[in-house]
C-alpha cells in the first residue's frame, strides 16, 4: 500500500516542523485517490489522537517506546491509529503494509512492529472502552486526544458539559465548504461537482455556499483556478460576512493581519467600492494573498504591505478595521491538529498579549464612529473575552455592539463577544466581537 509508505514520509515531515495539511500536499500529488485518501486518514487520525495511541503502544510494549528510534516509533503509532480507526480495511492487511514498511527502513524492528501491531489490533479496543467509561477527566482528555494541561483549562473555564463538547469536537472530520464567487451559479456548479463524484448540497445558513464530503486538494477541483469559488469554513465566513455588512457605506477597510487573503477575497467579492489596505507579517504570506485576490479578479482593490501590524501606518485612516488576530487555533484543531500538541500555556500568555497590543493598535488607527471587528479561530476565553475586557477598560472611548447571527449557531461570550462551537465538519469553533470608537 504506497498510501502507508506516504503516510510514514508525511509523519516524518510534521516532526521536523512542517503543517499536516502541506506535507500531504507535497508526498499526496503522485498518488492515486484511493492511496491518498489513506495517507490522509492515517495521518490526520494519527495526530488527532496522538497521546491516545502513544498510550496503547507503550502498554503493549516491553521496552520503552523512546528507546526506539524515531521511524520505528512513526510505524507503531500510525498502525496503532489505523487499526483502531479505520473500519473498511481488513487488520492483518493493514498489520502487513507497516510490516512491510519497517522492512525497508528498519529490517531489525520488523518482528517488533509485528507482534506489537498484531496485539493492538486484538486486545487495543478494550483500552478504548476503558476509557469511554471512565468519569475522570483527565481519561476522557486521553480518549478524545488533548493535552490534560488544556482539558483542564476548559473545565475551568466552562464547565464539563461544555469541554465534554469541545473533547468530542478534537475528532469531527472535516469537510471543505464552497465558498462561491457572485459570478458563479450555484446550482451549475454544485452540477459540475456532483459529476465529478464530489456529493454536496446548499449550507443551511448562507445562499452562495455549498457543503461537500470532499477534503481534496482545491487546485484540483474544477473552478477552482477560475475563481468560481473558495475555500473556506463557515465560521470564516460569517466573520467575513459581518464585516461586509458594517462597512456597508464606507469606504476604507483595514485588514491587520489578513494572512492568505481568504477573508480579504471574500469582503471585496462582496462590495462595490471598497478599498482594502492588508497587512501581515509574513511577506511570503502576503504574495500568497495578492494571487489569491488576483485569483478572483480583486486585486485591483487592494494594498498589500508586508511587517509588523503594531508599527505599520495605514494610507489613510480605516473606516472599518478587521483583526484576524494570530492565536492557539484551538477551534479548528480537527482541522489542523498538531496545533494542540505544540501549544504550552506560556505560548498561550504570549498569545493573549500580542491580541492586546494588537486590538489597542486597532483601536487607535480606526476613524472617529468606525468599526474594529476582533475575531479568533480560539476557543479560550484568555484570547477572546479577557482581550477585550481589558481594552474596553482602558479605552473610554469604545464600545461593544451587539450583533444578530439570524440562524447561525452563536453562542454570548461570558461577558464579551460571541461564540461559534466546532459543531460540524463545516463550522470551527470562532471568537467574534464587534466594537465602535465613539
């Protein structure tokens, strides 16, 4: 099964750095769907539930797993995860791909790696059921596959009703949500999808967006390169669209910290005469931007300036500042899960106060009765309400405004601010507030 060799090259790849999602871009391309689809699973459930598998492999072990060496160790986990994830593969079958693979790169661990596998595969569920069982939390934070550090922030933070929900959440599946172009029809383009074997339907919650079962490579799905749609996840999305309908007669849009310009693409597809100046630090990130407005014929509406937000100087003051602001990512870990496996409570602090400094800076560029739209991708309160609990009180001349989220699934912050849960392989969890300079 070349999709297990990938698998164990990508695996190797994420230890030296490198995100999930383009290791699999870079080992996937020669694959053919079937083996790349396997590589994927492998590798996403592997990292979703990362400290789970870790367990089970050092139970059936009678050596310490670290003093293995580290190919051998990437075999073990990554069979571990597929033996207890993977329903539609026969087990020996599977046992025997990582057999085979140890073979080429570990000749002398093969044995080992085959009676390991072989006992997970018979005797690994019970230690799953044990777990599902058990009323202790830090159990449930190992069966659910995150930190015991995070599993009890959250209780702290929100009760174990709702860290049972964001436990249960580390393990949805994504799926990519179509964000569709003005220019695009879209039941032409569902149509077009539907032909190529990628099942989707209408979002419940905007008209030009459709949902799929896809988590494919856009590039290489059709209307991609033309600008008929993006992708983006309704949470994004929402946040993008909130923006669009408060800048409604006005003209200047700040976009700090704008990234690869998918919200940037998305406001400016939705405005007349907006004019966006968008920032990020990255310079690599803002050429990424710049094709992406070009993508969907935008980028004639927008300034792109590389550095630093908190010393950059707009052109002219903003009307409407969006701040995107960098944070732990915790409510899209489903999606991106090695986030939460490199994440440490002081990484956490020094986030929290780069979003200070940050939305202080929003504050001071906007124009007089402008709009400062602050948003995270973050479902802990230290990035979302305390940020802007304390730039409330120390700026006199701010306030929040309430916003109406029609069907969408919002949630009030506690006091500040709203939520979107990670509810759905299309929703992330999401942080939005709204404040106005008076």
């Amino acid at each position: 099964m070349r999709g297990v060799e990938a698998a164990i090259a990508i695996w190797g790849e994420t230890r030296r750095g490198i995100f999930l999602s383009q290791a699999l871009r870079r080992f996937g391309e020669d694959l053919v769907e079937g083996e790349r689809q396997l590589a994927s699973t492998l590798v996403y459930s592997g990292m979703r539930r990362y400290s789970l598998w870790v367990d089970i492999v050092k139970s059936f072990l009678h050596r310490p797993l670290e003093s293995l060496v580290p190919i051998t160790k990437d075999i073990l986990i990554l069979g571990c995860a597929g033996l207890l994830e993977i329903k539609h593969f026969f087990p020996q079958a599977l046992v025997n791909a990582f057999v085979e693979v140890a073979k080429k790169k570990r000749p002398t661990d093969a044995a080992l790696v085959n009676a390991v596998l072989r006992r997970i595969a018979s005797e690994g569920k019970l230690r799953i059921e044990k777990l599902k069982d058990s009323p202790n939390l830090f159990d449930q934070a190992l069966l659910w596959g995150l930190p015991h550090w995070i599993a009890r922030r959250w209780a702290e933070s929100w009760g174990m009703e709702l860290t049972k929900k964001l436990l249960i959440a580390q393990i949805i599946k994504p799926y990519l949500s179509f964000r569709l172009s003005p220019k695009a029809s879209i039941d032409e383009m569902s149509s077009q999808l539907s032909k190529r074997g990628i099942k989707n339907w209408k979002s419940p919650y905007f008209s030009y967006v459709l949902r799929s079962l896809s988590f494919g490579h856009p590039p290489s799905i059709i209307g991609y390169s033309e600008g008929s749609w993006t992708p983006q996840t309704e949470s994004s999305i929402f946040v993008s669209e909130k923006v669009v309908s408060l800048s409604a007669g006005k003209r200047r849009v700040l976009d700090m910290c704008a990234g690869r310009g998918i919200k940037t693409g998305h406001i400016l597809e939705k405005t007349q005469n907006t004019i966006i100046e968008a920032w990020d630090i990255s310079k690599k990130k803002v050429y990424t931007g710049q094709r992406e407005l070009e993508r969907l014929g935008v980028l004639e509406r927008s300034v792109w300036k590389a550095g630093n937000s908190l010393e950059l100087v707009p052109d002219e003051a903003p009307d409407v500042v969006l701040l995107d602001a960098p944070c732990s990512g915790s409510g899209t870990w489903s999606r991106h899960p090695e986030g939460k496996w490199k994440l440490s409570a002081s990484k956490l602090r020094s986030y929290s106060r780069l979003q200070r400094d940050l939305l202080r800076r929003a504050v001071d560029l906007v124009a007089a009765e402008g709009i400062v739209v602050y948003s995270t991708c973050s479902m802990f309160r230290e990035e979302n309400e305390a940020t802007v609990g304390k730039v409330l009180c120390s700026t006199p001349d701010i306030i929040e405004i309430e916003i109406d989220g029609g069907d969408f699934p919002l949630q009030r912050g506690r006091p500040f601010g709203y939520y979107t849960w990670p509810s759905s392989p299309w929703v992330d969890g999401f942080f939005l507030c709204v404040l106005m300079k008076r």
